[in-house]
C-alpha cells in the first residue's frame, strides 16, 4: 500500500465498499466466510473493505488503541479472531487479493475492526 493510501485509512477519510462481520462465529466458520467475502469482494472490483473481528472478552479493550501495526499482538488484546486474521491474510489462497491491511480508525470500529485494501482485479 502506498504512503497516501494507508494515512487516509488510519484517518477513516477512505470509503468502505464493503463490510463484513465476523462477530459470533467460530475460528473455522470465520476463516471461510473471510476467504468467501475477500474473493467476492475482489471479484466485483471492490478496493476497501472493512472486516469486524470484535475486541474480544477482555475488559482492559474499554479504551481505544489509536492505530499501529504491532497492537493486536499486545498480550492484554485477547480476541481470536483479531489475532488470527493476519496470519489468515498471509495465507496463500488469501495473499494474492489483499495490497494491505491496517486497523480501523474508531468511527468504523478501531481496535475491532480492520481495514483491507484489495489488489485490482485483472
């Protein structure tokens, strides 16, 4: 992603095309319903995508963690599905539609949600 692309979604001044909520389904369900969305997402031509993973039952996630790419892996954040959709972004069925990631500014959900940025459909 490059330098203008990612400080307009660190200040929310992007628009989302698209949302997906991840809250209340399990680590599997939520895998395939992240690799069903992305791919529908990129095939319709979407850029931006908002995915909500939730912050998990910890109750120090009162407060708002302002963006940064290492908070997720803070040991007090212990939602799930927050920290496995990195790894789940990484992943070889899922790496060739994503440009980019970044945690979502707090009108759009902050510590629970993150932005995607999409490749261009060819």
């Amino acid at each position: 992603m490059d330098k203008r692309t990612r400080q307009r979604l660190v200040r929310g001044q992007i628009a989302i095309d698209a949302r997906l909520d991840l809250h209340g389904y399990g680590v599997e369900e939520a895998h395939v319903r992240l690799r069903g969305f992305l791919t529908q997402a990129r095939r319709q031509g979407l850029r931006t995508v908002l995915v909500i993973t939730g912050k998990g039952g910890s109750s120090t996630l009162a407060r708002h963690t302002l963006h940064g790419y290492e908070y997720h892996h803070a040991p007090e954040r212990s939602g799930r599905l927050r920290q496995l959709l990195p790894q789940w972004l990484a992943e070889a069925g899922l790496a060739e539609h994503v440009a980019g990631w970044q945690p979502a500014h707090p009108r759009h959900g902050g510590g629970g949600a993150f932005y995607i940025r999409l490749r261009r459909q060819r």
